[in-house]
C-alpha cells in the first residue's frame, strides 16, 4: 500500500468523523426548534459594524421576503441621493389674470410635486387647505371663473406598484402612489353598530367627497373582534366593505384609500376658499392642457426629507415609502415611475459595490409578497450607513427603538437590550423580520434576523427571535 494512498485513506476518514458531527450537530439544532419553525426557512446574521466580521451567521445569502424592512433600503437610497433637508413643492398657480376687482378670469391649479405629506395628520396638516385659501386671498383673489385643477403629472397615472395582492388593494396601507396626494391618501369610514348580526351604518366618511360610493357588506361579529377590509380599485370610486365589526359602537372608525387623491385634493380646496368667502364658478377638474402658461400664487414645502423618513421607519408607512421611489426614478426619467424608481435604487448599491445578486425589489415599502433579498444584503446596507454615510446618524436616528417606540415598542422590552436596539421590523402572513443597529458596551452590531413560512402564532415566533439575538450577542 502506497504512502499516497495511505495518506488519502487518512484524509478520507478525518473529512468522515467531520461530516458525521456536522451532521449531527444539524440534526440536534433541527429538533432543538420550536415546531412553529418546521418546514420554515430563517436567515440570521450578526456583524460587528466597524471591522465587519461576521460574529454569527445562518443562511446568510437565502433570499427571503422581508416584508417591511425594504424601507431600510428605500429610505437609505432616499437619503444618499436626496439628503436629509429635501423638501418637496406643492405650487399655487393660475393661467389667467386678476382684474380689479379681485376676479381670476382663467383656472386655479394645485400642482403636485410628490409630496407624501400633503395635509397629512402626521405632520399637523389638517389646516393646510385653510392656509391655501388665506394664501390665494393674499394674492388678490376673491373670485375664480374657471375650474379648481389638480396637476399631479409629475408622477405617472400607475400607483400601484407590481406585486401587490387583491386582498390588500383598497385598504388604507396599500393607498396608491399619485404626484398629488392629499391626507396620507386616506379615507376613514365611521360606523355605528348594534346587535351581534345585524348589519353596522355609515354615520360619516372623512375626507368628505362627492361621488364616493360605498357598498356595506359588514356585519356584527359576534366574536367583537374587528375584521374589516375595503376593495376598490384607483381611480374608481365604488368601494366594497366586508367583514365585521364589534357590537355596540357608536364611532367606530375603519380606513380604506382615497380613489382619485388629485381630485379629492381640487376639491378640498373649493372647499377651503368657499369657507374664506372665495368663489369659485367652475369644478374640480384633474384634466388640463400642459400647453397653457401658469403665473405662481404660493410654494409650499414640505417638512424635511429626515422628518419623512423618520416617519416612515418608525409607523412603517407604506405610502410615503412607495413615494420615495417614484420620486428617485426623476434622477432617469421626466416622469416618476416605479420601474425607473427601482432601477435607481439597484444602480445605486451596485456602483457602491454591494453584491445584488440576493436584491429582488418589487416595490418600496416591502407589501408585496414577491420581495426578497438576504440577510447579508441587508447587513451590508447598514454598515455603509453606518461607517461611509454622511447622513449615518439621521438614518439610525430614523428607526424606531427596541422596547420603547414605533413598531418595536413591545419587541425585546425587559430585556438588557431595550432601548439599546434602533430596529425596523416587518410581518406579513407567515413572515416576521427585523433588522438594525445594537448598541452594547461601546460597541455597535449590525443585526438582520427574517423568518419566513412559520406556522403556529406569532408571539411564539418573535420570543424565539428574543432569544436568538440575546444569546448572540456577546456578554
């Protein structure tokens, strides 16, 4: 028997005993999950956010749906390519001219500049309208002849993006992305109910629009548990209401999306100048010719770009990430779209030198099922935010903290890493996730942690993922 031979027999038999163990050790980690885990897939990575190493790892390259923390990446592209003191424009304009007496002989346009936060609660927006109107009487104006015209054309008319589901279309979380939007594009529906299993009334429907039309298909549960979706598709105005409420409500609220946000913005103008005593003989409009000339009344900006998307990252609001894109694809093209939107964003990581080969991004906010990247991916974004971003701290700053605020506020608390971890989580049906920043003893992680088709209930899975990051991180 040869030496060579010998050797390679003993090769063989060490590269044996290490596979037996590893396969071991595999078949005791399988059986030491919860059974709510069987059958499902988990990506865990754990990296010292300075030197990069990697202290803990487990799937890192499987591409899984991340549900919400694709803001992560839709927010950190926004803020590299806008920066944090962008302020979006809403313009007052007219195409006509004022007489003397005060009489605007032509239309009054509100032209949007993609502003999410138009008159949106968020942002103490509900007396916009009002000031549009104080603003219009400023400038001279106490009669229109012509139309109230909503110009939302810097966006294209698709606001939804590719990959959202029927079942989500028409809630106020999937409201549909428009280069005017007004009042989160929101439209919340008051109920009062009675007896278990009779059918609940519409008592009121806020913002107030003609034309609205709501099919109640609700009853009372008797459960009393709340079970409510609204379909509709955008720019139609029929809306359907399934589902059930709790018995005995007198005001109880539920959202869907607002059908022609540019429109129902023209129309809470003539709302607002009829209540400052300006009329106005034409309607809302949201069609007009791109060739007639327009003088400026008033510019309004928005809140800075950080404000927005701090707001973003800590409720998780799908519209204004979904916004972001559409304004991103301005870069490439002279119409927001959210192709050229998610083109910009993959461009922009790629010629940072991330690896996209795990990036499939359909959409900003991370609804659409379809989505899906890896845990690494997600690392190596955080870590550029951290270590070469000049906006690293208004981003952190942006992510809601573990056991304290946002949509973490429960996660990790009376734990040693409440209130040390700024995370952005995401859930969709059988998927939860979190990723972000840990803070502990002068040292900071970078953490992304996603668990996809789980069975059994939630809670169980998000106190297994407690456990997970506590026992990796170092003591």
């Amino acid at each position: 028997m040869s030496p060579e031979f010998i050797k390679f027999k003993g090769m063989y038999r060490v590269l044996k005993s290490l596979f037996l163990s590893c396969a071991l050790l595999c078949t005791m980690a399988l059986s030491a999950l919860p059974p709510e885990l069987r059958g499902a897939s988990v990506g865990f990575m754990l990296t010292e956010a300075v030197t990069g190493r990697v202290l803990t790892a487990q799937n890192p390259d499987l591409c899984l749906t991340p549900a919400s923390v694709m803001k992560i990446i839709t927010t950190a592209t926004a803020l590299e390519l806008l920066g944090a003191d962008y302020r979006f424009e809403t313009h007052l304009q007219h195409d006509g001219f004022v007489s003397a007496d005060s009489t605007l002989h032509g239309n009054l346009y509100i032209t949007g500049g993609g502003d999410p936060t138009l008159a949106s609660a968020r942002f103490d927006g509900e007396a916009l309208f009002a000031l549009f109107a104080k603003e219009i009487k400023r400038f001279g104006i106490r009669h229109i002849t012509g139309n109230v015209i909503a110009d939302a054309s810097l966006y294209d008319k698709e606001p939804l993006p590719v990959g959202w589901t029927w079942e989500d279309i028409g809630n106020y979380y999937a409201a549909g992305v428009y280069g005017l939007s007004v009042c989160d594009n929101r439209l919340t529906v008051t109920l009062c109910s009675r007896a278990v299993g009779s059918k609940p009334d519409i008592v009121q429907i806020t913002p107030g629009l003609p034309d609205i039309s709501l099919e109640n298909a609700l009853i009372v549960n008797p459960s009393g548990g709340d079970s409510v979706s609204i379909y509709g598709m955008p720019y139609d105005n029929r809306r359907v209401l399934r589902g059930g409420i709790p018995p005995h409500q007198d005001k109880f609220t539920v959202s869907g999306d607002i059908p022609n946000p540019p429109l129902a913005a023209a129309h809470l103008l003539i709302n607002a100048l009829s209540q400052s005593n300006i009329t106005v003989d034409g309607e809302p409009a949201d069609r007009f010719l791109t060739s007639v000339r327009r003088r400026e009344i008033y510019v309004h900006y928005s809140v800075p770009l950080a404000e927005i998307i701090k707001s973003t990252n800590r409720h998780s609001v799908n519209l204004y990430a979904e916004h972001l894109v559409k304004h991103l694809s301005l870069r490439r093209s002279s119409t927001g779209n959210f192709r050229d939107g998610l083109a910009v964003i993959r461009q922009f990581w790629q010629e940072k030198g991330l690896d996209t080969g795990t990036f499939f991004m359909l959409d900003g906010s991370g609804l659409s099922p379809h989505n899906a990247l890896s845990v690494r991916f997600v690392n190596d974004v955080l870590r550029f935010m951290y270590m070469e971003s000049r906006f690293g701290a208004v981003f952190q700053a942006s992510l809601p903290v573990a056991g304290v605020s946002g949509t973490v506020r429960s996660f990790l608390k009376n734990t040693s890493l409440a209130g040390r971890a700024a995370l952005k989580s995401g859930s969709l049906a059988r998927v939860q996730c979190y990723a972000g920043y840990i803070n502990r003893d002068d040292r900071v992680y970078l953490l992304t942690v996603m668990v996809n088709n789980f069975s059994g209930k939630r809670r169980d899975i998000v106190r297994y993922m407690e456990e997970l990051i506590l026992n990796a991180i170092p003591l």
